[in-house]
C-alpha cells in the first residue's frame, strides 16, 4: 500500500521539512523507512509503521523501550554503543496515533553503519556478540518484574508446538496433507520439546531481562567494520531466558544461508560459532550457574526450531503473521531452518564444548 507522509511534518518535529521517506531494512514485522529532512545536515531519521497485530499493546511496547533506553543510555558511560533515542511527537506521545488507528514511531538513524542479513566473515560474528554481550550486561541491572510481557509465551517450546499441532488440525488453507515430511519433522521432535520444556518449568534457571530477538540485522555495524555498535528493534524486550538471546545468534549468525536461503544449502557454522563465543562471553561478565550454562548449550536447536516450527505454522494457518514477498515463502523459510536444525543435532556434542571452552575463558561463575 502507497502511505501518504504528509502527516510527519505536522506530528513530529524534524529539522527543517521532510525530504524524502524510502524504504530500511529487511524487518519481518514493522514497515521501516528512513526520512531524510531538509536542514543543512541532511537529518536522518527511522520512521516505523508499527505491527499491531503482532503486538497487541503497542503502548506496553513502548513503556519497555523507553525505560531501557533510559537505562542504557545513563549506564553506557564508556560509549561502548551508539544512542538509541525515541523521537517523540509534537504531543509529547512515544508514538503517535492517527485518525484511522494506525500507529507511527520515530528513532535516531544510526548513521555510518551497516545492516547484515548474513555473516561471511567470523569476525562480524565476534563483534557483534560482543555488541549484544555489552547491551545483555547493561540491562542486566533493569529488574526483570518492572518490564511488560509484549508477547506472552513468545519463545515456550511447548506452546508453539501446540499451536503447530492446532494448525495441521485445523488446516484452514488445506495444504497439511501436501507437506508431510515437514510436518513429521517438526511433530517428530515432541520428546525433545518435552525434555526441554522441563527447564522453563524447573525455576533453576534465571528469569532476566532478555531482547528475544538476537539475529544478526538487530544489531548495526561501523561502516565498513566488524563493530557491532548498535542493538535495535527492542520490542521484544522483556523477561526471559538468556538461552533465547544466545540461541537466536547461534540460529542467524551460523546459518550458512540466509534465512530466506535455499534449504539443502542450510548447514551450522561452528567456526562462526566459535567466534560468536568469544565475542559474547568476553562482554556479558555476569556470572552464570551451572544450569544456566547448560541450557545455553541447546539455545542454537532450541531457537531455530522454534522458529521452523512458527514459520510452518504460520504457512499452514494462511501467513497471517510473517511480511511475505511470495505464496510458498513461510514454507520455505521452515523448511531452511529445518535443515538447519537437523545439522546442529549432528553438531550438538561440539556446540556444547566449545561454549565450554569460552566460558571457562571468560567467564568466572
Ligand atoms: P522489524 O521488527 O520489522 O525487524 P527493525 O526495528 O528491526 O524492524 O528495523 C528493520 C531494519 O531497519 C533493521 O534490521 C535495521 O537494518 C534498520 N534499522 C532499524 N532501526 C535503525 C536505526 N535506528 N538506525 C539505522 N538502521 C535502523
Ligand atoms: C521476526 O522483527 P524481526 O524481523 O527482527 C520475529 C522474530 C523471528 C524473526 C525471524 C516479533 O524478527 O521472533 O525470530 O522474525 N519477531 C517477532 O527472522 O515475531
Ligand atoms: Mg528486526
């Protein structure tokens, strides 16, 4: 759909007048354009249609994102990351509201950096764990209990393989029958959901406040460097498990495709995760129980199956949820972490003593 901007100007206030707004990213949920003003210095700044059917309640969204703006913009006081900054509209709103529902937000564009939807080199993987290891510790010292759950049971294994089961029930567009190997694959894996699941249930591991959304392009890099400098798309900030901040690096940084990549191709980069290790422990210096440690061990399997069992859902419920460009996408987004999937099961023994070997580098429990 052609949006009309007219509305910027009046509702928020840029330098000057807007110029231009085109399209940013490669984001699955929001529409994200860059706004240029017309001042001397050429402004730049991130307009943001937001999601509303993904979030329910975009103002418990941005309650979320300013109090951890908040925070880590008065604990990074060595700079170690660049300022994220919500611009708020001539009202003084977080995000503004207009005539027909729709919601629109405004942040600083971190400029002079880059945006990746893939790792080739392992030391992107190392700077930006490091990036995402500096901004877990940061807001390590928010309180979990004073964060809005945005989207409840967002990363439950357990729950996402009912939803699955509910889909192929279901069958709403009538395509289960054509894809029962996936369907096998995903549903196959009830014993280790079961296994797995335990850990949520069992309180020995640490509710903290997690960003639940660690792939690679949330994280911007310096221009032409392997610096990750900054973490964006907070919206999924909230209590959680430190193994689904890991998890979802191990699943994006590693994959050797895209996400959208060709499924046969998809396999796990364990020297990319290796690099990711030791990015990310020589910045998080928290100190990680046993337990913990250990269920960071099947964070990779645990969030690329998750995702490959929310995309298939997702494909068979008719693509109510994913932005996608053609009819069988989701499908072949599940079936790419899939393959994925089944190569970090061959590779799991190896997965888990490398983080062993990085934390006992890094980290002292
Ligand atoms: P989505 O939730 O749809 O993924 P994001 O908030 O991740 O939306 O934004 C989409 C993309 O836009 C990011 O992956 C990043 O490349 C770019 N982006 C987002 N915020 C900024 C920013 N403040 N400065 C520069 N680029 C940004
Ligand atoms: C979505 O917003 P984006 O594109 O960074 C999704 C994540 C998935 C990811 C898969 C709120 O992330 O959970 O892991 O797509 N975000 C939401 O690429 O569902
Ligand atoms: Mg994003």
């Amino acid at each position: 759909m052609k949006e009309d901007f007219a509305f910027l100007d009046q509702e928020f206030e840029f330098p000057g007048t807007v110029q231009n707004v085109s399209s940013l990213g490669s984001g699955h949920i929001h529409d994200t354009y860059l706004v240029t003003c017309s001042d001397a210095l050429s402004s730049k700044f991130v307009l943001q249609k937001f999601n509303q059917k993904v979030f329910k309640n975009p103002q418990e969204v941005m309650s979320n994102i300013a109090q951890v703006l908040d925070h880590l913009n008065k604990a990074n006081s060595d700079d170690t990351l660049q300022s994220l900054h919500i611009i708020k509209s001539r009202n003084g709103d977080l995000i503004y509201q207009n005539q027909s529902g729709s919601f629109w937000r405004v942040y600083n564009f971190i400029d002079q950096s880059d945006s990746l939807d893939k790792v080739t080199h392992p030391n992107q993987a190392r700077g930006a764990a490091k990036a995402f290891g500096q901004f877990f510790k940061l807001v390590s010292g928010l309180n979990p209990g004073n964060l809005f759950t945005t989207i409840p049971d967002f990363h439950h294994l357990g729950i996402r393989f009912q939803q699955l089961k509910k889909a192929v029930d279901k069958d709403t567009v009538g395509k289960a029958d054509h894809y029962k190997n996936e369907v096998e694959f995903a549903l196959g894996r009830g014993p280790q959901v079961a296994e797995y699941s335990k850990l949520i249930d069992s309180n020995l591991i640490p509710t903290r406040v997690t960003h639940n959304d660690t792939k690679i392009n949330n994280v911007l890099f310096k221009r032409g460097t392997t610096q990750g400098i900054c973490v964006v798309d907070l919206d999924t900030i909230m209590p959680g498990l430190l193994l689904y901040d890991f998890g979802d690096m191990g699943r994006t940084f590693c994959n050797s495709v895209l996400e959208e990549g060709k499924a046969e191709d998809a396999y796990f980069r364990i020297d990319i995760f290796q690099s990711l290790c030791e990015g990310f422990f020589s910045t998080i210096d928290i100190p990680l129980g046993k337990p913990e440690v250990e269920s960071l061990k099947i964070g990779p399997w645990w969030m690329t199956y998750i995702m490959g069992i929310r995309f298939l859902t997702d494909f068979l419920s008719g693509d109510v949820y994913y932005k996608i460009d053609y009819a069988r996408q989701n499908l072949d987004r599940a079936r790419n972490q899939f393959n994925l999937v089944a190569d970090i099961e061959r590779k799991q023994r190896e997965i888990g003593e490398i983080l062993d070997d990085s934390i006992k580098k890094f980290v002292h429990s």
